[in-house]
C-alpha cells in the first residue's frame, strides 16, 4: 500500500472517531505507519517529511483538538524501554 492510499483510508477514520466520541479522549491503537499518517496531517506535513516522525514500537502519541484545530501534546515518546 502506497503512501496516498494509507492516507486515503486512515485519515476519514480518524474523523469519523473525533465525530462519534466528540468532546471525549480516545485511544487508537495503530501501527507507526498510520500514526505517521495522522501526525504529518495535523502537522501539515510534506510526503518527503514522513519518515522525519519517529515511531518506535510502543510509542504513545498525543493529539488534542482545540475548537478544531489540532495541537500535538506527544509524538513518539517510549514509555518503556526493557532493560
């Protein structure tokens, strides 16, 4: 799946979600490609920057929107690391 195809797909589900839990916090559980996806939109990133977002696995990301506006709180941030 190209690039433009993943966001096809993720970013009207993203949507969809804001709109049906409106004014309440929601948890997505996605691989890094479709927190990538989700970052660079809200960030008004280009396609060249995609890869500059760091997803490591288990990364939280955190997005809050502001009368519409989103404003990203957390990207990439490893909770726990093993020893």
């Amino acid at each position: 799946e190209g690039l433009a195809d993943l966001r096809d797909r993720v970013l009207p589900e993203v949507a969809e979600i804001r709109a049906r839990h409106e004014g309440q916090a929601s948890a997505i559980v996605a691989h890094g490609g479709v927190v990538r996806v989700v970052l660079a939109d809200v960030l008004d990133l280009p396609d060249a920057a995609f890869f500059r977002l760091d997803q490591p696995y288990g990364a939280l990301s955190v997005v809050d929107w502001s009368d519409g506006v989103p404003v990203v709180r957390v990207a990439g941030a490893v909770l726990y690391s093993p020893a």
